[in-house]
C-alpha cells in the first residue's frame, strides 16, 4: 500500500459506517478502500480487487465495505464474487441501487433468464431514472443473449431518454447500447449514426463508441491522449535542447571574457551624434530667413558694398551644406509635419540688392 495513502481521503459518510469497528482496524479497513478507489482511477482492477479483499475480510459486516467488494469485483470480471458481495451489502443497507449490476452479473454467468427476473422484479420499481435507465440496458443486453435481437432493440426506443438531445451522465452508455442492439439487428446504417452520436457524447472515453464506429466506416480515429503525450515529449526535448545550447553559449562566452577583456585608457570614447543635430540644421536656416527678411534699417550701421557680398555669402553656407541632407531625406519628409521643412534661399540670392548711394534696399 502506498505510503501517503490515509484514511481521511475516504467520505465521511463511510468513515461514519467504520466506526463500528476498533480504530485501528478501522483505520486500515479505510485505507484498503482508499487505495482500491486510486487503483480503478488508474484503470487497475486486479489490484483495487486485491484491496476490497482485505477490508472484506475484515470488516464483513460492514454493508459499504461488502459494496465495495463487489463493485470492484465486478470490475475486475468476477462475477460470482460480485454478485454473492451485492446481494450481502442489499441485505445490510436495505438499498436497490445495486439492482442492475446484480442483473448484469446474472448475464457474465450465463444466465439472461434471472437477469430478466431482476428486471421484472418488485424492487426494480423502486429505483431511480438513471437505475432504471442501467436496468433497461441490461435487460436489452440479456434479450440479445437469449436472441431476441428485435426485443433488444425495442426495450430501448421505449425510453424517451434515448432522444434527449442534452449530454446527460446515461447518455454515451444509453446511446451505445442502442446502436450495439442495432448492429445485432442487422440495421448497420442506423447503428453507424448511433455510434456517431455515442461519441459525441462520451467525452471522458466511458464505451468503445469510437472503436465500433471506425470498424463500421473504416474511418481512422487519432487518439488525442496519445497526441498529447507526444507533443509533451517533443516539447521536453526542445526544453533540454534548448538547455544544453545555452550553456555552452554562457561556456563560451565565459572563455571570451576572461581572454579579451579590453584595458582600460583615458581617451574619451566617441558618442554618436543624436538625430536631433539634424532637425537644429534644417531650422537653422529659417532663423537666417527672418534675419533676411527684416528691414535693413534695423542694423545699427549701414553695411558697405563689401559687407553685402560676404552676407550673400554668408546666407549660401547653410543651403549648400543643407542641401544633400535634404535630398537624402526627401523619402522620408513624407510625414512629417511643414514646419521641418527647409528653405528656398534661391530668390533672395538671385536678386541680391545693388549698393545705392552707400545704401542698401530690402
């Protein structure tokens, strides 16, 4: 028994029933059940089997340990076992809930006759709709043991359960059983749609729905399990892949370091110009446009003829160095907004003024 197993994992209410018992044996007849419990959710029934064994030995009297018993040996194909436990945990707990496992396991023995006295019985009146739905199973299933292929089928069109659109916990079990009664009937088409549907219900794999229906159309059915657990190894070998790369990426880069780290010295290391050295140069130039554009008069001295010229001259140094940029730019001046726009100086150097009378005209 694993060692983490305890019985506080086991339902109050069947803790509540081992009471009866001294705490220690109490306390072990719980842990048997619990550790059944794990082994059928691992699709183990021979070793939740070998489990009940135990609580049943020890705790006989007990009605929730004799239905464990038999429901587990049940699962596990032993029918007779199975049968002789359920018919004990009845008398015990005074339940019919185990009505049609009792019926079914008449029909693993060979015997659809007495599955068919269960199903007749007074104390199948008193089960519930999913009781009755499991009974009406079984009682189809006993009919198609006996050959009565039609009976079978008509036992389940009787149920209006059986054209309930919604996904009910009876659906894929209901559905199944219907298209297996069809498919001994001889009504393939019709089995084919019905195992359809069955699979569209059974989401968690409960019937043999696919299998049934990929005989049936010779469709190829993927098992979605097994793509996952593929891909989750793809996925941890790319992991380890992934983790070897870079370590020898850092052992790598570790070797440099220590090989070619470069010295220290005092000459300034070269910054790269920001691209707003650009945008100054382009407006440059509008604040030399202004300056153009204002009345000579302005000036505190009147120019010569000489300072004219080496002010034309001085208005051309920007538009030749800012021309190239211009055109490099041109592309991308697309969107962005007039005022990054550089000036036209050409008119103004193209009717440079003439000194009159020691003056100069605007």
């Amino acid at each position: 028994m694993p060692a983490d197993i305890t019985a506080d994992e086991l339902d109050q209410e069947v803790r509540d029933e081992l009471r009866a018992l001294p705490v220690d044996l109490a306390d072990l007849v719980a842990r048997h059940l619990v550790a059944a419990e794990r082994a059928l959710g691992e699709d183990d029934p021979d070793q939740a089997y070998e489990h009940t064994k135990v609580g049943r030995r020890f705790a006989a009297r007990i009605g929730v340990v004799r239905e464990a018993a038999g429901i587990v040996a049940y699962r596990a194909g032993h029918f007779a076992e199975a049968l002789s436990d359920l018919r004990a945990a009845r008398r015990l707990t005074g339940s019919d809930a185990y009505l049609p496992v009792m019926a079914d396991c008449e029909r693993g023995l060979g015997r659809p006759e007495r599955a068919l006295d269960l199903v007749r019985s007074p104390e199948a009146e008193r089960l519930d709709r999913a009781g009755r739905i499991e009974l009406a199973i079984v009682e189809s299933g006993a009919r198609r043991d006996l050959g009565q292929h039609d009976a079978a089928v008509i036992t389940l069109q009787r149920l209006p359960e059986l054209r309930d659109p919604q996904s009910r916990p009876w659906s894929a079990r209901l559905a199944f059983a219907y298209a297996d009664a069809l498919a001994e009937a001889g009504h393939g088409e019709a089995a084919t749609d019905w195992f359809a549907r069955a699979m569209s219900f059974d989401e968690d794999g409960e019937t043999d729905a696919a299998e049934r229906y990929a005989e049936l159309t010779g469709a190829v059915i993927e098992d979605l399990e097994e793509d996952d657990e593929d891909l989750d190894a793809d996925a941890e070998t790319d992991v380890e892949a992934e983790e070897v790369s870079d370590s020898a990426a850092f052992a790598e880069a570790g070797d440099l370091l220590d090989g070619d780290e470069p010295e220290a010295t005092d000459e300034p290391v070269a910054v790269e110009e920001p691209v707003t050295d650009e945008v100054e140069a382009v407006e440059e130039p509008v604040a030399d446009e202004v300056e153009v554009d204002e009345p000579v008069d302005a000036v505190e001295e009147e120019p010569a003829a000489d300072d004219v010229t080496d002010l034309a001259e001085a208005i051309t140094e920007p538009v030749t160095e800012a021309e190239p940029e211009a055109n490099n730019e041109a592309p991308a001046a697309a969107g962005i907004t007039p005022a990054f726009i550089e000036p036209n100086f050409g008119d103004v150097l193209d009717e440079a003024p003439e000194p009159k009378d020691g003056k100069t005209e605007s």
